[in-house]
C-alpha cells in the first residue's frame, strides 16, 4: 500500500475515476497498464489522447464458412462503429413469450436497415467494443444470409459464450424468440 498519498487523495481520485464511468475492471486494467506512464505525459501536455474509430467495411464479401455459400448479402457502405447507432430490434411476435418462424421474420424485416455479418466478424476482432448489456442474447446480423450446402438457409449470430464472445447460426425454418433480437442500423 502507498504511503505516499493521502486517504482522502486516494477517494478524491476513485470518486473521480466513477463519475468517469470507470468500472473497477478498468481501474484494474489501468493499473496493470505498461502505458500508464504515459497517463502521466497527457496531464502535463507531452501527450495527446487520440480517439481510434472503428471503421468497417460492409461492402466487402463476408465470411463464408467451410460448405456454405452466400445467399443474399446486404452492403453497407463504410460503418463507423458507435453502439449507441444500433438497436436491437425484436418483432411483435418475438415478445411476451411468443415467436416468429425466422422466414416470417425475414419477410418483416424487408426494407429495414439490418447490420449484415462484416459487423459481426469486426466485433468478434474486437470484442471490447460490444456493448455489455448484449450479453445472454444472440444477436443476429440478417443483412447477410447463407445458404449450406444447397439446402437451409441459415443466418449468423453473436453471443457470449461465458468466457468470450462467439458466432453460431440459426436456420430460418426455426422459432425466433426475444432472446434472437436483429442488429439494426439506427438512421
């Protein structure tokens, strides 16, 4: 324990990091940091702190697993990644316990500005800009639906699978229930 700052500096410093919106996970990372000196060059100007945007690419040919193949993919443009520009989007028939067939629910979604799966392989290499409260759902990126080995077609999701985030799939002849929210695009 330091003996070099007071008590009362070390809550004046914790109050500050919480209303920052510190979490003690981060407040641990921030400790641990090999750049934590360089905090340091930034309060006495040596420094700037530069924003890093996550530009992706929803033009580009998405992944396609072994045996699948592309059935239908919805380009994008370029996305600036900001969560708070995504909401999770569940059909009148996927709440108060009821579903939705996932053909039913492709048809609803027609003309909706669905996210497709660049944005979900982004995420997935860079877990740390998905949004903690999309934990215990699977969310699903329809702007890209595929088609495996002929037969179903099957649409890719994100979830957590209690130590890192995953993709799966579901095939459209399925139930889609309010844990299966669709990633929009907010305008």
């Amino acid at each position: 324990m330091s003996t070099l700052y007071s008590v009362g500096q070390m809550n004046q410093l914790g109050d500050a990091l919480e209303e920052a919106g510190y979490t003690p996970d981060d407040v641990t990372k921030l400790r641990s940091s090999a750049h934590l000196g360089d905090f340091k060059k930034v309060l006495y100007g040596q420094a700037k702190i530069v924003v890093v945007k996550h530009v992706i690419d929803c033009d580009a040919d998405p992944f396609v697993p072994a045996g699948w193949k592309v059935e239908e993919h919805k380009k994008g443009g370029q996305l600036e990644w900001d969560p708070s520009k995504v909401s999770l989007y569940l059909s009148e028939y996927q709440k108060g316990g009821r579903f939705i067939q996932g053909y039913d629910l492709r048809k609803e979604l027609e003309g909706k500005p669905v996210l497709n799966a660049n944005v979900l392989d982004y995420l997935l290499d860079h877990p740390e800009l998905i949004p903690e409260e999309w934990k215990g759902k699977a969310i699903f990126f329809w702007g890209t639906v595929y088609r495996y080995s002929g037969g179903s077609l099957y649409v890719r999701c994100l979830y957590w699978g209690g130590s890192q985030w995953r993709w799966d799939y579901d095939w459209l002849v399925d139930d889609w229930f309010d844990d299966r929210p669709v990633a929009l695009a907010c305008k």
